[in-house]
C-alpha cells in the first residue's frame, strides 16, 4: 500500500474511534450509570450494572420495567458475554492505561478502549467484523429507539 492511502486510512479509523465514542460509549455509559443510580435510590444497592448477575438484572428489568425502562435494553447488550463484570468496566474505560502506568481521565479511558476494540475488530476477519456490527447495532438500538 503506498503512503497517501495508509494515512487516509488511519484518519478514517480514527475518526471512526471518535465516532463510536461519541455517539455510543459515552451515552451508553451515562444511562448505566444512571440507571444503577435508579436502582440504589429504589432500594436495590444490590443489584448495580456490573456487579450483580445477568440473571439478577434480568429478573430485574421485567419487575421495574415501568420505572426503569432502559434496564431491560442494557441487560440484553450485557447478556452479549457471560462475563458483563468485565465488559462494564471495559466500556467504562477502568483498565486503561496510559504508556507511562498512570490511569487516564474518564473521556481518554474511553477513546483508549473504543481504540483497542475497533483495533482488534478492523484486524480480524469477517466474522469479527460481523460481531462488532452486532454490538454497534443492539447498542444504537439501547440509545435511539
């Protein structure tokens, strides 16, 4: 590949980054955070996105789907990978890590993972490409609709 197509490349990848962070990592993470705070405050500490099993947030999302009507789209995102402990605080960007070792700021967290994601995504063949188009559109489908 010559040069001028590898760095329109790289900006487009890195606008797609800021893109996916924009418009669906930051939302998605503000509405977790928001409805583990609706969760605390009806009496349910125990049941916190990220902490609490799938089952739980499950059974969760049919009883309080009135008072809580984002819950059950986020349980369904979750339910993506047995282990939502992990993805909630990859989303939230808690174990990124700058070069030096000192943690980044919450936005520069974020970037950090949308990076390696969409990284090991444009990497991989079709079948990932695939997966990370399922994620992008249950995600669209929890923040628009």
């Amino acid at each position: 590949m010559n040069r001028q197509l590898l760095d329109h490349m790289d900006s487009w990848t890195a606008k797609f980054r800021n893109w996916i962070n924009e418009t669906i990592l930051v939302p998605l993470v503000q509405e977790i955070e928001s409805v583990s705070t609706q969760l605390r405050r009806m009496g349910c500490p125990e049941l916190q996105i990220g902490e609490a099993s799938i089952s739980s947030l499950k059974q969760a999302a049919l009883v309080k789907a009135p008072l809580i009507p984002t819950l059950n789209a986020i349980v369904q995102y979750l339910d993506l990978t047995p282990n939502q402990e992990y993805l909630v605080e990859r989303i939230k960007g808690a174990w990124c890590r700058r070069a030096n070792g000192k943690k980044t700021s919450v936005t520069a967290a974020r970037s950090c993972w949308c990076g390696m994601l969409m990284a090991e995504h444009l990497n991989r063949s079709a079948a990932g490409m695939r997966a990370a188009l399922k994620w992008e559109r249950r995600l669209h489908n929890l923040l628009f609709l």
